[in-house]
C-alpha cells in the first residue's frame, strides 16, 4: 500500500459524505433530514475509508484480489452516493418522481457516475502495472469500457425503473423516497456486473 492509496480512500470518502448531504438537503427523504450531526459524515467518512484501505492492504498481502476488490468497493460506494445526490437533486428542482422523467433522471446520473468511475477504476483499482499506451490501445480500451458499461447502464437503469414503475412503495415510504430504493437496487445489480466486466474485459492487461 502506498501513499497515493492513502491520498485516493480519503477524497473518495470526503466526496461521498459530500454527496450523502447533497441527499439530504435536496428533502426528499425525510429519516436523513432528522439524522443529527450527519455533517460529520465529511470527517468521518474519510478516516473509516483510511481505516478499511489498511486492513484490505494487509490482508492483500495474501489474496491480492482482496485489496483490489476493497478499492473497486469504494469507488462503487461513491459512485452510488454521486449517482443518488445528483438524481435528488433532479427530483428536488423538478419535482418528478416516476415514469419516464425519473428514467432519463437516473439515466443522467448514472453517466455521471459512469465517468467517475472509469476514471478511479483505470488510475487507482486496477491500475496494476505501469504501461505506456498509444492512442489505439487507449481507444480499445475505452471502447471496451464503454460496452461493459453499457450493459451496465441498461441492467442499472432497468432494473431501477422495474421498481419504481412496477412495484409501489413499500416499507412506509413515501413516492419521493422510493425512488431512491430502486436506485440502490439498481446499483447492486450493476456494481456486480462491472467488477466482473472491468476486471477480466476492460483492464485485463494491466492486471496480467
């Protein structure tokens, strides 16, 4: 483990509380708004991402893909806040909560993330060995990383839609909330997907 693994699991900690409070201002989900001190979240996220980066480094020394897999769950935990905090933030300025409004909402936001996490996943995850590309390799390998996520954008997007559109809200929560529950849903569908795909498709080389 190095001091860039470091530097990188404490901004993804601190972006990811930034956009858990990007949640909670937007209002649409009244637990969080009663939640007292949640702006803590902007120190303490970052020391517990610290914390679970050292203990995955040092049980990597054995199984290397579990230091990897620590660093892929970060990134995927923020991609999931970022993706939420600007869907929110989408529902709050328009007041749209279902139908094809929210799928073009989710899609918007899943982009976002999409780029978030080709950027963390190419430089930090799986960067692996050190390697000089050209152009073309780049553009293959973007081009890779596009399909995969792709796939992941319509098993994302799908599958969120399913439960929104599809099943009422449950559980005591209300239209403005569920669709944050479908959102999660989606995400664990993708995060599956992507590490699969990102890992034996998109970055193979670098890990070989």
């Amino acid at each position: 483990m190095s001091k860039k693994d470091l530097y990188a699991s404490s901004a993804i900690g601190f972006l990811a509380a930034f956009f858990l409070l990007a949640i909670k201002y937007s209002g649409n989900i009244a637990a969080l708004r009663i939640i007292p001190y949640l702006e803590t979240a902007l120190l303490l996220f970052p020391a517990f991402a610290v914390l679970g980066i050292k203990i995955a480094a040092l049980l990597g020394r054995k199984f290397v893909t579990l230091f990897q897999g620590a660093k892929f769950l970060l990134v995927g935990g923020l991609n999931t806040f970022m993706d939420l905090g600007v869907l929110n933030l989408l529902i709050a300025a328009s007041g749209i909560t279902a139908g094809i409004g929210f799928s073009v909402f989710k899609g918007f936001s899943f982009l976002i993330a999409v780029a978030n996490s080709y950027l963390w996943n190419k430089y930090w995850t799986f960067r692996g060995k050190t390697m000089e590309q050209d152009f073309v390799e780049q553009g293959k390998e973007f081009a890779q990383f596009l399909v995969v996520s792709g796939i992941g954008f319509f098993l994302n997007v799908g599958s969120a839609s399913l439960v929104v559109n599809f099943i009422n809200p449950q559980f005591g929560l209300s239209e403005r909330a569920w669709p944050t529950v479908g959102a999660l849903v989606g995400t664990l569908v993708v995060m599956t997907w992507n590490f699969l795909g990102y890992k034996l498709i998109v970055f193979r080389k670098q890990l070989a």
